[in-house]
C-alpha cells in the first residue's frame, strides 16, 4: 500500500527514470550473457575445427603410408610433418592453449575435462601406437623386409583411431550442443525478464501516468463539452495534481460564469458576477449583460414601433375601400390610445377652384368624436406653420396661457403639443396635431413620423381612388357602346382568318403528303384503258425500266404469265373499273425477269361530273416480308414434322396439338383441346410442389426448359425435353403458352440403366477420384469402410498420402503417376495403408479422364480389395 502511495506520488521524471534504470540493468545482463557465449561458442567451435582437422591428418597419413609402403620414400618428410602437427593438435586439446596454424587469433583453447578428457586419453593410447607405427615406416630403409609389417600396424591402429577421433568430435559437438541449449534458456528467460518488464512497466504506466492522464482527460474533456457535474477523481501529489487543481478551479468559475449567463438567458439583467482584472471571460459576460440590456430595451421599442405600423397597416388595407373620412376618424382615434395621447386631430389638404386649405376631417378628445368644421389656412397657426415648413414642431412645457395660440386643438391645456406633416416626396398630404399629458419618447415620435407616411400615402391614393371611381363611372358607359362594335368586328375578322388559315394549312398538309409518298412509295397510275400514264421514280429504280419503257404500255406489261391467265387477275381488274377500291399483295417482275411483289392500293379516280377517267396505285415493296415469309413457313412445317407442339391459354387448358403429339401419345384433337395442362401429367407429379412452382411461374412470364415426365393414352409412361415460352399481346399481357418439345425417353431409360450401374460399381468396389495435380478429390463409401478415413481427413491429400514409404521411393511408383498424367491407362495391384497403420493389396483400374479439349481434367481409380488373394497366393 505505502509502495503504491509512494510510486503515485513520484513524479513523471522519477517514474520515467526508474523504469530506464531497470530497463538498462537487464540489457547489461542480457549482454553479458551474450559476450560470455559467444566467446564459449568460437571456443567449442575451434575445438571441434581442431578435431577435425586432426581426423583428417590421420586419413592422410594412412594415405602416405601406403605411398612409402610402394616405394615413394619423398612422401617420408610430409608424413612425419603430419604425425608431429597431429600430435599438437591432440596435445593442445588435452592440455589447452593456441592452436597451431588457427586462424582465429586470441582464442584458446581450456583443458579438457570429464568425458573430453576421458575420450583424448583413448585416442593419445591410440595414437602411439599410430604414431610409432608411422615413423617405425619413416625411419625404414626400402629395402627393409620390416615394411609390410609396418604397413600392418598402421592400418591396425588407423581404423581405431580414426573411430576414436569421430568419438572424439561427437563429444565436442555435444557439448557444443549442450552450451546452446544453456544459452538458449538463458535468452529465454531474459525474454521473460524482458516480457515481465513490460508487463510490469505497462501496468504501472497504466495505473501510475496513463490512468492519471485518462482522469486528467476526461475531466477536461467533459469541461470541454460543457458538463459541469464531472467530479475529480485525482487525489496525488504531483506535476498531474497540479494540472487537475487548476481545472477544478477553472470549472468553479465556468459554473458560475453558467449560472450568470442562464440568468441573463431568463432576463435577469440584475444577476451580479465577480471579475478580476485579467478574467476576460467574466468582463466580457458583464459587458455582454450591459449591451443585452441595452439591447433588450432598444428591442423593445423597435418591436413597439414595428408592432403598430403593422397594425396601422394593416387598418389601411383593410379598410382601403372605404370613405377616407371615416377612415381617417377610425385612424385619429386608434393612434391617440397606441400612444398615449389625451388629444388629437388630423387635417387633410383640400383644393376648391384656386383656394387651397387644411381641412380637419377627424378628431379625438376624451374618448368622444368631435365632428365640427374647422379650416386652416396656408401658414396660419402652428399647423399652418407645419404645413408651410414641410417639417414637425414639438413643444414642451407648455404654458397656461398658451391656449391664446391658435391651436387646432382649442382650448385644451397639453404638457406637450406634437405636430407631424403627413408627406409624399416633398408633396404635403396633410397634418397630424397630437396632444399629450407628459412628455413624449424618442421612439415616440419616431413611430409617429413613420406612420404620418404611411398615412400620406393611404389618404393620396384614397383620393385618387376617389376621383378614379368618379371617372369610371364615365367612362364605362362609353366603353360598353364601344365593346359591342368591336366584338362584332373582332368576331368576323376570327372567321376570316381562321378560313384563310385553315386553307393554306391543308394545302402545306397536302403538299407534304405527296411528297412523302412519292419519295417512300411505288406509284402508279393507269388510263380508264388500263395503260400506264404514269410511273414515279421509286417505281423505275425498283423494275429497272426506264419511263419511256414503261409508259403507254398495257398494264400487263409486267404481271406474270400464269397471273394473266388466272381469273382472279381477270375479275380484279374489271372490279377496279367498276368503282372498287382494292388493297392486295401482288407478284410482278422486273426488266430483268426477276420476281418482286408489292402491297397495291388500287383506287379508281372520277373527275367532277362523276366521270371513271384513270386507276391510281400506290404500292409498298413487301419483297422482303414475303420472301421471310415464306422461309418462316418452312421452318414452321419443319419444326411441327420433327417436334412435340403444344399451346396452352392463359388459364393453362390446352388449345392446341400437333400431329407429332398425337402420334406419340395416342391422343387424337377431340381428346385433349380444352383439357387442363395437368390432364396427361402423372398424379405423383402433379402433387409434387415442383410442378405447381413451375406452372405459376410460366405464368408470371419466366421460360424455362426441362425433362418432363408425361403419360400416353394407353397408359405408358414417356419422357419429353419440353421449352415452355410465354407468348404476350401488344399490350404486354401474357396470352398463351407455347411448348415445344422433343420425346427424350429412350435417352432417360438409358440414363436410369447407367445410374444403376454406377450404384453397383459404388457399392462393390472402392472408387478414387484425383485432380490433375494429384490431390485426392473424392472417395466413395466402400473406400472409408475399408481404410478407416473420413472425407474430412483424405480430401485435398496427395496420391501419396496412403501409400507406402518404400513404395514412394522406388521408381515405379513415380513412372506409374506420370503415364497416368499423360493420358495413359493402367490396370495395376498396388499396396497402400489403412488409416491404422495395417498395409492391404488393392487391384486398381486407373483411368484417365480428358476434356473435349483434350487436356487431362481428373484420374479416376476403381479398385477391388485383393487382400486376402494376396495373402494366399504369398503363401
């Protein structure tokens, strides 16, 4: 606890400083660790280097031997050379020190202990006898007979020393080894040194800075934010603690500085707040109540002001209809009460002949209407002087005996007297004369000037209006005399123009018309003799003619041999003269003798005495439609020879069969026109949710194509390849059902025989599929009964995956998998491993499986378990 108080209260520095102080005593160990060994690593690493070396002296001296044995004796001095170095080596590393000949300077070598030691005495014992053997063979002459027994000695002694040398070497790698495993346990434990570290110092950051900090944060965050319920939650003694006294002392004055505004919020401009010198936030609240209060205050008189010219306004379009002297009464009397008047008039200038005068047309005094005639002259009196100034007097304090002024007002003793000019653009309307009890406002007066334009304006254009009204009056009369006339000339001038429009309009209409179809149509046109008289352009570039072929020219000139001959041809003509109008397609030929055929609108043309005078034609080329005809004719017929053709309404009855149908099902027409599309479906089908699926949605207009099964006449059942097609009308609405179909029953009783034999084959034998890669893509039921494994353990496992190690290794396994990748087939008893270990004999059958682009897509394997033959046949 006194721990935890301690660290809280430490500061940021000393915090921070103690953890490097921790952190820096770990990183001196770890490096002392890692100095100390790297050292004993180069020195293991020299040692084994060392014994090896040694080793491999030895094999070359053996070598050397034998060349001294066979006479070359210039081998002696590098021998002996190699027996002394050998004997260095094993002395340095019984006894320690420098290597000879190392190229690792400064790096020597401890002495042996243990099994080192141990192992070096074996292989010195050895050595000697090496050794000696060796320079017993030096030191003999060539021609010694003691040479073949040397030679035996050294290759005695240099099978065991060469043993005891790889002894020896094994046993520095172990140790080698053995220091490795040390200093790997030892980084592993400064790991977790390093780990609990950072574990520790990130739980006392946590809880010690970060958590302080978060407080901190929070705290000022919610200030921030406004929210003055946070409370502190920091109670240490440090940097940070005096962070959070001056934040709670900052929220006290923000709490109260809230506090002032919300009361200045609810007009409470009497709301007192203490201001030091430099706090710019509570002198700018005080100044921001001084100027809201006296903003608040001018508010309130603009808000009056505006107020009653509303209202005042509104009084004058409201009432802008009626007699301005009964408005201006309505107006005297609501402005004296708006503004706290006692007394009040208004005068309105008046013109009669050359005299012009101030008129008083209103009054107001006591709440009662005073309506006597009183005039005003240009000049006369304080209003006379108004009016003459163009501009408002104001008179204060005024004095008893005042009432000897001509005032407007008579004899009434007012504390003050405000007189305003009702004006428009320097143009004077009229004069407002306003009596009070007290002294009048600034916003008073400036209402009062406001709305004495306003006034102006109203009672100008009241008079207007007036004098306005008197003039329509007048003028109306007239107006209705003259509005008779015009509307009868108006209406003969429309009837004029509308026939002169109209006229001119059918001709354009007309004069497009013919264009139109001169330059889209085949014309033609025949005397009441049936020659032609006439022929467009489009017809000439159509027949190849010219005009001075064609023209005068029977009208048989291009009609077909057999189609003169024929009666129809004969009547059609003989009706055209006789008034008939005919529309027919009709087969003619070309000035190359080529047929084409036209849509011939033949009308018959009269002259004005009703009089038969020539045959028009106007024509259509339908060479293409009729030669698509007739190639859909073809298809048609085709399709009905070799197809299954059934129609079905919109409710789904059928309305139509082929004789193909027929002929399949034994049916005849009588039979099934009118049955329901169910009516040759067997019953299981038809209770199926599938079919009921399937026929709602070729209702909505979806097509589909699918095997169907169905039932003849006689019972038996068939099968069809059916493509229903939804047809619609003009109107998008769904009209009849066509199905056109293909009997596919004996491809369907071939399929069932097929899958039969594949359930056979998959419940006898064991069946392998691998992709081209290799890898194992599906096993059959038989296969995990017999192996033991499960699809989750073997799928997406190579070929390899079951079979036998030694199997893999050898050569024909590998030749095996290759011919199979090369589109190869085989036929093979192969070994392979059961889930639990226990081998078994499969007879394996490897197919081969290529695409239509030749290319090797999977290998299938079908297999039989042979086990049990082998077993006997072994035997």
């Amino acid at each position: 606890m006194k721990i935890n108080k301690a660290m809280r209260n430490l500061s940021v520095m000393g915090k921070v400083l103690l953890a490097l102080t921790v952190f820096a005593s770990l990183a001196v160990i770890n490096f002392s660790i890692v100095l100390y060994y790297n050292s004993k690593q180069k020195e293991d690493a020299l040692a084994i280097e060392t014994a090896s070396k040694r080793k491999m002296l030895s094999q070359w001296v053996l070598l050397y031997a034998n060349k001294v044995i066979h006479g070359e004796d210039g081998k002696k001095e590098e021998m002996e050379q190699m027996l002394r170095l050998s004997s260095a080596y094993l002395k340095v590393l019984k006894e320690g020190g420098e290597v000879p000949g190392s190229t690792a300077i400064g790096i020597q070598l401890a002495p042996a202990q243990g099994k080192q030691l141990e192992s070096l005495m074996k292989v010195e014992r050895l050595w000697n006898g090496f050794e000696t053997s060796g320079l017993k063979l030096i030191n003999a002459s060539s021609g010694d007979g003691i040479n073949q027994e040397n030679a035996e000695n050294i290759g005695k002694h240099a099978a065991e020393v060469l043993n005891a040398d790889d002894v020896l070497i094994s046993i520095f790698t172990e140790q080698k080894d053995a220091r490795q495993s040390v200093f790997l346990n030892a980084m592993a434990v400064m790991l977790f040194l390093y780990l609990l570290f950072a574990f520790l110092f990130y739980r006392l950051f946590k809880k010690h800075f970060r958590r302080p900090v978060d407080e901190i944060e929070l705290f000022a965050t919610s200030l921030a934010e406004g929210n003055l319920n946070v409370e502190r939650q920091y109670e240490a003694k440090n940097e940070l603690s005096v962070i959070i006294d001056k934040l709670d002392a900052t929220k006290q004055k923000i709490a109260k500085a809230t506090s002032f505004a919300i009361g200045i919020g609810n007009d409470d401009y009497e709301e007192e707040l203490e201001a030091s010198e430099n706090d710019q936030l509570s002198q700018a609240l005080l100044l921001m109540r001084d100027k809201l209060t006296a903003s608040a205050s001018e508010d309130q008189k603009r808000r009056w002001i505006a107020e009653g010219l509303s209202e005042f306004s509104q009084m004058l379009r409201g009432d802008s209809k009626k007699d301005f002297k009964e408005l201006a009464s309505k107006i005297i009397s609501e402005l004296v009460k708006y503004v706290g008047g006692s007394q009040g008039a208004l005068f309105l200038l008046n013109k009669q002949e050359q005299e012009e005068y101030m008129e008083m047309v209103a009054c107001y005094a006591w709440d009662r209407n005073k309506y006597f005639s009183k005039k005003i002259d240009y000049g006369e009196g304080l209003v006379g002087q108004v009016w003459r100034e163009a501009d408002s007097v104001y008179l204060e304090e005024v004095p008893d005996d005042f009432i000897q002024i001509k005032s407007g007002l008579g004899d009434a003793q007012p504390k003050s007297i405000f007189i305003v000019p009702l004006k428009t653009e320097d143009k004077i309307e009229g004069v407002l004369e306003l009596a009070f009890l007290h002294k009048m406002e600034p916003h008073q007066k400036e209402f009062i000037e406001k709305l004495c334009e306003s006034l102006a304006s109203a009672f100008s254009i009241a008079k207007v209006n007036q004098n306005t009204r008197h003039l329509l009056e007048i003028s109306q009369q007239q107006a209705e005399e003259l509005k008779a006339q015009e509307e009868e000339m108006r209406q003969n001038m429309e009837e004029l123009q509308a026939t002169q429009e109209e006229m001119a309009r059918q001709k354009k209409e007309m004069e497009v018309f013919n264009s139109a179809v001169d330059s889209s149509s085949v014309i033609v046109e025949f005397s009441r003799e049936g020659k032609f008289a006439h022929v467009n352009q489009k017809f000439l570039d159509l027949t190849g003619y010219t005009r001075e072929e064609i023209i005068g020219e029977s009208h048989e000139f291009y009609v077909p041999a057999d189609k003169i001959t024929s009666g129809s041809f004969q009547k059609l003509w003989e009706d055209i003269k006789d008034g008939s109008h005919f529309v027919r397609d009709v087969e003619r030929l070309r000035k190359d003798g080529s047929p084409f055929w036209l849509r011939a609108s033949y009308m018959p043309i009269y002259n004005e005495k009703g009089e038969f005078t020539r045959i028009s034609c106007i024509c259509f080329d339908v060479t293409k439609e009729k030669l698509h005809e007739k190639e859909m004719s073809n298809f048609t017929n085709a399709v009905d020879n070799s197809s299954i053709i059934i129609d079905f309404n919109r409710e789904g009855k059928i309305i139509h069969i082929n004789k193909k149908f027929m002929e399949i099902t034994g049916y005849t027409e009588e039979e099934m026109i009118g049955k329901p599309h169910s009516y040759y479906v067997p019953k299981n089908a038809i209770k199926s949710g599938a079919f009921e699926q399937l026929w709602s949605d070729l209702s909505k207009g979806q097509h589909f194509v699918r095997d169907v099964e169905r039932v003849k006449k006689n019972g038996e059942y068939f099968w069809l390849r059916a493509s229903y097609m939804p047809i619609f009308n003009d109107k998008g609405e769904l009209s009849k059902i066509s199905c056109i179909c293909f009997d596919v029953t004996k491809e369907k009783l071939h399929e069932k025989e097929m899958n039969n034999f594949t359930n056979a084959v998959d419940n006898s034998s064991i069946i392998i599929d691998f992709n081209k890669d290799g890898k194992i893509i599906h096993i059959n039921k038989k296969f995990k009964e017999v192996t033991g494994y499960t699809e989750e353990e073997i799928i997406g496992q190579p070929h390899t995956y079951y079979v036998p190690k030694e199997a893999i290794k050898s050569g024909t396994f590998e030749q095996l998998w290759s011919d199979l990748s090369k589109g190869n087939h085989f036929v093979r008893d192969v070994e392979r491993v059961k889930k639990n270990g226990e081998h078994f004999w499969l007879r394996a059958s490897y197919m081969p499986m290529l695409g239509d682009d030749g290319q090797l897509v999977k290998i299938s394997c079908i297999c039989f378990d042979i086990t049990e033959e082998k077993i006997k046949r072994d035997k």
